[in-house]
C-alpha cells in the first residue's frame, strides 16, 4: 500500500530533521544494511581461517601441538565462516556484491560466482562427453 502524500511530507520532514540533527547517525543508517554483520564476521573469519593454514604450515616440523592449535583456529573459523554464509543467504551474499564498498574495488562477486560455475559445467561437460 503506498503512503499518501501526507504520509510522504511527514518522512520527508522527519529525514531532513535527522540529517540535521545528528548526520553521522544518518550516515550510518543509511550504510548499515541487516546483513552488514555477518559480512564483516565472515570476512574476519577468513582472513583468521588462512592465517591459521599459514601458522599450521610454519609450525608442523617444529611443534605438533602447536599445529594442532592451529587446525584448532582452522576449525572453529570454518565453523564462523559457514555459520555466517548460513546468515547471509543468497540475498545477502548479492547485496554486498551490489554495495559500494565492493563495486568501488571493482569487485563483483556475483560475476565471478556465475563464471565459475559456467567454468565447472562446461568442464564436466566435457568430460562426459569424450
């Protein structure tokens, strides 16, 4: 149902009211998305899951134990990673490709996800067939 023209000028008004009165709340109101936590949760959790790959490389002829406290940090930042894809959905997951912090890297998950999946059909493809 959309707002009547009444309906309209009061948000109008209320909007104009908060962008003067506190503009770095308005700002980041208008950033912050429902998905912008497990987006920043998920990026963490991968950089922390190589990070432990890294140290578990580095560590293994020197310590096991150590080693194995990294796999340990491996795991649990495995479980992070799936728990906040599991969060984001596929909605989600297309709105950080379509946000400006991403496209300003010139960075399109959403192209290269379907790149590689026509990458892997036409692999497989063709394997079946010869």
């Amino acid at each position: 149902m959309p707002l009547s023209e009444d309906e309209e000028k009061i948000l109008l008004e209320i909007e104009e009211s908060l962008y003067e009165s506190d503009p770095e709340l308005a700002r980041e109101v208008s950033e912050t998305t429902v998905y912008t936590k497990s987006l920043k949760n998920l990026k963490w959790s991968v950089l922390v899951f190589f990070l432990g790959v890294v140290c578990m490389l580095l560590t293994l002829s020197i310590s096991f134990i150590v080693a194995f406290l990294a796999f340990l940090l491996m795991l649990f930042s495995a479980l992070a990673i799936e728990r906040n894809a599991r969060n984001l959905g596929r909605t989600g997951i297309q709105q950080a490709s379509q946000s400006s912090m991403w496209s300003e890297k010139g960075i399109k998950l959403g192209d290269s996800s379907q790149k590689f999946r026509d990458l892997m059909k036409e692999r497989f493809r063709r394997d079946n067939l010869g």
